[in-house]
C-alpha cells in the first residue's frame, strides 16, 4: 500500500472527489473505471433502443396502415413477411447479423474520409428487422377499423386517392398507436 500510494497518490480537492467519484465503483484488471463504464454501456443501450424503436415504428406504421387500407395481394405480401420474420429466432439473426459485419467499415458515399464503425449496425438491422412487426399488426388491425368508418369513405365518394386518404387520414389517425409502440 505505501508503495502504491507513493507511486500513484490520490488527488486532494476537486481532482480528488472527481476521482473518488470515478472510482465509486471501483476498477477493472486494467485500472478502468467500472462506473463510468457502466455509464457508458447505458449511453449505448439507450441509443440502441431509441434508434430501434423509432424505425420500427415508422415502418411498422406504414406497413402496416398500408396494408390494411390497400388491401388485397398487398396485405397478403405483409402478412406474409411478417409472419415468415416473426418465425426466425432473434438470437439466430442478430449473432448470422453479426457475423455478416464483424470486420467491414461504411463510408459515407460523398466523403470517403469519414468511416462509420458498424459495431451497432449489426444490433439496428436485428432489432429492426425483428420489431416492426409488433406495431404492424397493432396498426393493420387500427387501419381496418378507420378505412371503415364514414369520414374515409366520404373521401372516397369524393373523389380523393388513396395514397391521400391514406397519408392524411388513416395514418394520422394511427399515431397514437405509434406512441405506444414506440415507448414500449
């Protein structure tokens, strides 16, 4: 302990309850602070889940509402997808994922100077691919009941399209359900 102390002393005032602070936790095997590591891992979890909810979010939702309004071979083919996505094993995917772009950089097409680490790529394309298949059911099933109900059908006998009745009526109508999902 005395050798220690002499070799690497604890810092007083500020510095110190900084580095007590940091320490709290105490370190790892290599002097790493487990706290802040700790901070950092929720930081990327975080940052995972956001970005996974809200794309799946937004396609579920467009999916979804799509299919219902449009009906036909178009519902058939979403439903079809989703139910051949929801049969493959998360963790199957994410670790074929993951092994698919374990040691490839990305750049950016108008700068090849900047390179983007795809160490979370493989986590986005698992999540997204697996979790928009919740909020599509849940909007199908909403965007049934709407394309239903009177003012859609009045927009119809009006003569709008239904790419415009869609975007501006059903879609909207569903956003609600996309809250949901996306804080869930």
């Amino acid at each position: 302990q005395p050798v220690l102390a002499e070799l690497m002393p604890i810092p007083d005032g500020l510095d110190g309850a900084v580095y007590k602070f940091r320490t709290l936790l105490g370190t790892d095997r290599q002097g790493r602070s487990i706290l802040i590591r700790a901070i950092y891992s929720a930081k990327i979890a975080v940052q995972v889940g956001v970005v996974a909810a809200l794309v799946s979010v937004i396609v579920g939702g467009i999916v979804g509402a799509a299919a219902a309004f449009l009906g036909g071979w178009v519902d058939h083919a979403v439903i079809w997808v989703y139910t051949t996505l929801s049969s493959i094993p998360y963790l199957v995917l994410l670790t074929l994922l993951a092994f698919v772009f374990q040691s490839s950089d990305w750049t950016l097409p108008w700068d090849d100077t900047v390179r983007i680490s795809t160490t979370l790529i493989p986590l986005y394309a698992a999540f997204c691919l697996t979790f928009w298949i919740g909020p599509a059911r849940v909007i199908r099933g909403e965007a049934l009941k709407i394309k239903e109900l009177e003012y859609v059908q009045a927009a119809t006998a009006i003569g709008f399209g239904r790419f415009y009745i869609l975007l501006k009526h059903v879609i909207p109508n569903t956003a609600h359900l996309m809250f949901i999902n996306f804080s869930l």
